[in-house]
C-alpha cells in the first residue's frame, strides 16, 4: 500500500513561526512565569508539550501580574495587548504576520473615516482580534448576503480573515458595492489556506482512503476534512495516531494524507508510521 | 389607443444641465465665435437647433484661435482641456458633474500610485476623457474577462463610465480581487440609466408596441432599445419623428414611449402627436 503526503500538508509558514517563537521564549525563561493568551497555536499537541516545559494558558490577563505574555498566531485583541502592557508584562508578538497586516489595515481605514466590513466567522480568535482594530463602525459578515441588512455607507473598507476563500472575498465586496460610493478592500486571503485546499481536492480523487491530521478546534483542518469527504467517502478526520482504525485502510492501494495549518510534522510523520504499522499487522 | 409615456423618459440631470448652459452661452455670445468641442450632446436636434444659433461642432481645437469653447456633458481629454486655456479660450464647462466626479477620481487614483482600470467602451468620448486623467498606468475594460491578460498590480483604481451597469462593474471588481491586494473602487455609475432601463423593462411589457427615440449615436438610446426588443418585438428606435410608420401601431390598444438621456422634450413630444395623428388618420 502506498502512503502520499500532500505537499502543503501541516503548518503554514505563520504557524511554524508562532511555534518556534514560543518554544525558543519557552526555553529562555525556562518555563518561568511564560504563558500564551488562548492556545498558541489550534494544535492540542504543541500546546501540551509548552505545558510540559512550564507554559500555560491564560484565557485573559485578569489574575496576572509579572512574567512573560506569548502572543498566539491568530492574534488577540487590541485591548488585551494594552492590557499586558499596562501591566509591564514582557509580551512576545507571536502573531501571524499575515493576520497582523490585516489588524493594519481595519486600524488605517477606520482612522481615515471608513466603515469596516469583515469577511469572517465572528467568534473565531483571529476575526475577534482584526475587529478590535477599528475605531468606528465595524462588521462581520460570512457571506454577502449579510450585507443586505447594513445600512447604506459612504466609504466602505473591508478586509478577510486570512482563511477565507476567493469566492466569499468577491461575493461580499460585489453586495458591498451597491452600499456605498467608496469601497476599499485589502485582499488579506493568505495564499497557504488554498493551496493546501487545492491540493487535498486532487489528492482525495486519487486515493482510495484519506486522512485529514489537526484539532477539531482547527477550523482551516474541519475545512480540509469537509473538502475531502465530498471527494472521498473513506475520508477521517483525526487528531492524532491513536485514533486510527485498521479498517479504514483495508483493501486500498493507496492513501492520502493532509493536515491542517496548525498540525506539527511530528505528529504527520507518527500517523504514517501507524497506518503502515497497521497495515502490517494485517498482513501478519 | 393609449400611448404611454416613460416617467423618465429622457433628458438626464447632467444633459439638461449641459443643453441649459449651451444654450445660453450661445444666446449671449449671441452666436458670435461660440463652438463645441464635439456634438455637446448625443443628439443630432439640439446640435442643430445649436447650429443655427452660430455654434459650431469642432472636431478639435487645432483651427480655432479664439472665442468660446463649451465642453460637452460626456467631457473632453485633459489634454484638450489644456489647450484651450493655453489658447487663451473662454471655456465654458458643461461636463456632467457625474463625469466629471469620475475624472477627478481617476487623477486622484493615479497621482497616489494605483494602476487605474476604467470600466467602459474604449472608444466613447466620456471614457477618452476619463482616461485621459491618469497619469500613470490605466486600462479600460468591458467585462471581468478584459482583466485576465493584465499582470499582477500592488494596487488598483477603478471607476466607471456613469452608463455601465452594477453587474458589469461587479464582474471587474471580482475579476480585479485576483490581480492586486489592494482595491479600490469609486462606483461612479449613475442612477439615471438603471432606472429609466428598469422602467423601459417594464413599460415594454405591457405594451403592444414601443417607441425608443434618440440618436443612433447614443449608445444608452442603443441599449434602451435593445432591452424593449427583446421583451416586445415590436420596438422601434427612431431619431425623429418622421420616422414613424403607421402599420407598427395596426391593431395597438397600448404604445410605450421613451426615450434616451440626451433627448429633448420637444422631440418626444413631437413623436407623440404623430403618433396619434397616425392613428387619426387610419381611422378616417
């Protein structure tokens, strides 16, 4: 039986710089008073083996007073950041390049007297975070039929989470151009999400099973998984090597792997490992 | 018979306005050395009625040395602009302020580094002269499909020539979202258009037999009959009123009239009559 790897498969380049920045500041303070604002990354496994070195996670800064605030990949939100500075904590910005242009931006056009419109899924962690950036009137839409109710606006900015697709980008900037003379829209879509998508799509069609790797919290992996099952029935979405099932993989020649933005490459390689294990063992 | 007349049937806000200051730069000046820079409307009658009040059509500037140029409601180039005042012209500004709000844009666009992309026919006057404002890169194009061949921009103007529809100027925004990350567009489409289209939709109808009067060089009279045509068959577009047949209107309980922006009144008023004394006189 033969195992194929996505190219893409695993972390994204915003991903692999939070981890790195956390384990290296983790390692510094030796785990002393070093905590992470929410889960550092969407990934149960990184964020247990911080805990093991002595970082924990805050879910807000209420009960800190000393020590060292990593910010996650997907960002907090302004107030939080003023917050860790009021408090003279040491804060480590581990936040996505990518999802720190589109804070940038929500700041800039609200300044400049623009109402702010953003493609995204309202409670998620990074959305909460790119909201909080804008001085003025802000909205979250999913679709572009949430624009419908808003009222008409003079100048509009918009700007997407960074996992969000072409298509919903170009539905909610065409609904917003018949509420307003002036729409600027900073095309904040990260590159990464649909490539990684494009790729499980060929992949599913030309395997005969598909694992998809990361956590169920990981909305970039529930995606992944969704896009797959619609190609390939066979389809498993798992967080991690115990989960796999034997059956799965009976009578296929080949399968498919993936993993979501958030899942780290050890745990790829030790699903790999177990399917061929497994698969060994049957033939035993 | 019963003939119906469009509520917003011709003259649009910015043709009246041009035809009011023509007229009276042409009475004041009583004729004397008074000429336009293009027919100063689409409408071969009020150029006329122009002509023999002394103004006179110039196809450019290169002949004329002094006097006073009126510049049509579709505007001229910056570069004609720029001549005129250099000749030491009398220049009387009759561009529609809509059109005018577009070539503003578009020199803002271009003076603040965006690659312009203007939404419009090529070769119309308006969107020569809209062009004519940048200063850097710009491109005109008819549909979503004219954006594939251009290259990868930072950052992207557009406009609109007033007379585009918000279908067409969607599809280029969407197409424009591929092209750049960041966009920003003055939708500088007018209203008049749409809703003197979406009436014509529907007075043609409930209608026996439409009349769509304007020149044949106007391409929002082209447009109004092509709409009607394809919902009654039996549409005509006349510029005048001896164009009239009375076999179109054999048998008619109802006769739809409008007509396109740069028509005067007079001229659907005149059609009118001859239509009911068409009527009259196939009675007797």
């Amino acid at each position: 039986m033969e195992i194929i790897l996505a190219k893409h498969a695993g972390f994204c380049f915003g991903v692999k710089r939070a981890t790195q920045i956390a384990f290296e500041a983790a390692a510094a303070a030796n785990g002393d008073g070093t905590y992470t604002l929410g889960p550092i990354i969407h990934s149960p496994q990184v964020v247990r083996r911080l805990e093991e070195m002595g970082v924990k996670v805050l879910r807000d800064l209420s009960s800190l007073e000393k020590g060292t605030i990593i910010i996650r990949s997907h960002g907090v939100t302004e107030a939080e950041i003023s917050a860790a500075l009021a408090k003279e904590l040491r804060v480590v910005d581990a936040t996505c390049p990518f999802v720190k242009k589109a804070q940038e931006y929500v700041k800039e056009l609200s300044s400049q007297g623009y109402d702010v419109i953003v493609l995204g899924d309202h409670d998620h962690p990074e959305v909460e975070g790119i909201v909080s950036y804008a001085s003025g009137n802000v909205h979250v839409v999913a679709c572009g039929r949430d624009i419908d109710p808003l009222p008409k606006m003079k100048r509009i900015g918009i700007v997407a989470q960074t996992t969000q697709s072409m298509e919903h980008l170009q539905d909610v900037v065409s609904a917003a151009l018949t509420k307003g003379t002036e729409i600027r829209v900073y095309n904040t879509i990260c590159d990464a999400t649909s490539v990684r998508q494009n790729e499980a799509r060929d992949l599913a069609s030309r395997v005969d099973a598909m694992v998809v790797i990361g956590g169920y919290n990981s909305a970039n992996t529930r995606r992944l998984a969704e896009i797959c099952l619609e190609i390939q029935p066979n389809t498993h979405h798992i967080e991690s090597d115990e989960q796999l099932c034997a059956p799965w993989f009976a009578g296929c020649a080949k399968v498919g792997i993936t993993a979501g933005a958030s899942t780290p490459k050890w745990l790829i390689d030790g699903v790999m490992e177990r399917i061929a294990a497994l698969v060994e063992d049957k033939k035993d």
